[in-house]
C-alpha cells in the first residue's frame, strides 16, 4: 500500500562504515541508544538495500508520494497551523514501529536512530492514509478520497482552473477557500445540503490532536501497536540482523 512506496523506493540513504555508525551513533544519537536499550522497543524501515550501515539526512530531498499523484494532502500536511509543530512530510523519512509490517513491504529490515534533537511524529495507525476518523463526516475514507475530493471539485468540475497545476501551496490555499461544494449538514431529523468551502468542508477534519496524532522525543518509548512514524532530522540506519551485535559492541554488554 502507501507505505510501501516510501519504505522501498526512497532512494537517499547513504552507505557509511561501521566505525563511523559507531563513533556518529554514540555521539549523536544518544537518547535513543538509551532508549532502545532499556525498553527494547524499535522504529524500523524498509529498505532496498543489503548494506549494513547507513546514513540519511532527509531535508536535503523533495518527496511526493508516488500514490499521491495530485500531492495535495503533502502540501496541506506540510501547511496547515494546526500542523506547524510537526516534521513536514515532504522533507521527512517515513518510518514504523512494526517490524513485520515494515519488512511484509520487501527490501532489507533497518533499525532508525534519529539524532537527539529529532521530532518524531506518530500515526494513529499502521498508515496515514487511514488515520483520519473525522473524514467519514463527509464519506472519505482515506487521504486518497481526500485527494480526488479535490480533484473533481477543482479540476474537472470548473473550467476556470482545469488543466492548471495546483502544485503550491498558496494556489491550493487560494483555491479551497473560494471553491464551494454541497455538503450534508447532520441534525436531529435529517441531513439537509447546504454549500461550504472546500476549506472549511476539510481542513478542520484534518486536525492532528482531533485524529490521535503525536510528536514524540527519541527519550520516548516508542509506542505499542502499529504506527507510521515520520521524522525530517538526521538519521542513521542498522540493519536489524546486525542489530544484536552492534549494541552489544556500543555497550559492553550481553544483556540485550
């Protein structure tokens, strides 16, 4: 699904050897090393790849999702107030806290460690493309009914904008506050149509604290379940079969 294309196909992770792992981990990842070793909990990512070490400083990149074809949910994500306080998703790694749901995408199984100062943020569930309850007020399900919402209201519906390009945000943000669509309004008897932006019609729906999103530290233990996680900062990668020894190498330490 979704997660698959970010976990397979992200192609920014750079090959580094063991000892600059090591000395880089230690010196800049120290929260989670802690972290990971007392609560034995581990963020992971799919990736196509059989090197052991690796390195990847997401900001440096631009990414769409190769599912999102009309990007719109990136640039509403990435702008939207009641988003600011997390990592954008355009300039973030996608990430999960299952290891069988990361691994079930293919590739090689890897271990992140995020630097110290890094903002992780959390899904509600195993993907973000079905973590937003408050769409089914108006039928959505997912990001993707969110996108050709959009779509059909904007480019196929109204000549004035048809085969034009909503591709930043200030032309979407412009867009969704003039276009207006036929909602239903629920009361007690029945629902009655009435007109609404497209803005007020979605963006109160896409709330993080409404919908159960997080922002968590790496000093946090990483949450039980099936999450999608994203992070912008920098980030180091272990292959999880290499995992064992490695920190037992980093700690002197068999108990692990």
């Amino acid at each position: 699904m979704k997660l698959q294309t970010y976990l397979l196909t992200e192609g920014r992770t750079q090959k580094i050897t063991h000892n600059k792992f090591t000395s880089d981990v230690i010196d800049k990842c120290s929260d989670i090393l802690i972290n990971y070793r007392k609560n034995k909990r581990y963020i992971y990512r799919g990736i196509d790849s059989n090197d052991i070490f690796g390195y990847v400083k997401p900001s440096n990149f631009t990414r769409e999702s190769a599912y999102a074809w009309k990007n719109y949910y990136t640039l509403l994500l990435d702008n939207l107030p009641s988003w600011k306080d997390y990592p954008k998703r355009s300039k973030s790694i996608i990430t999960s806290t299952d290891d069988d749901y990361a691994e079930g995408f293919g590739g090689s199984l890897y271990v992140v460690f995020p630097v110290n100062n890094a903002k992780l943020a959390v899904a509600p569930s195993s993907d973000i493309w079905s973590s937003f309850n408050y769409f089914d007020n108006y039928g959505l399900f997912d990001l993707n009914d969110l996108n050709y919402l959009i779509y059909d209201t904007l480019e196929y519906n109204y000549s004035i904008i048809k085969n034009k390009n909503v591709d930043t945000w200030k032309k979407l943000e412009n867009i969704l506050k003039d276009e207006r669509i036929k909602v239903r309004k629920k009361t007690t008897r029945k629902k009655y149509p009435y007109d609404k932006t497209l803005w007020d019609a979605i963006v109160p729906f896409m709330d993080p604290k409404k919908n159960g999103f997080k922002i968590i530290s790496p000093k946090n233990t990483i949450p039980k379940g099936d999450h999608e996680m994203w992070t912008d900062a920098d980030c180091y990668v272990l292959r999880e079969d290499y995992l064992k020894g490695v920190l037992e190498g980093i700690f002197d330490d068999e108990d692990l």
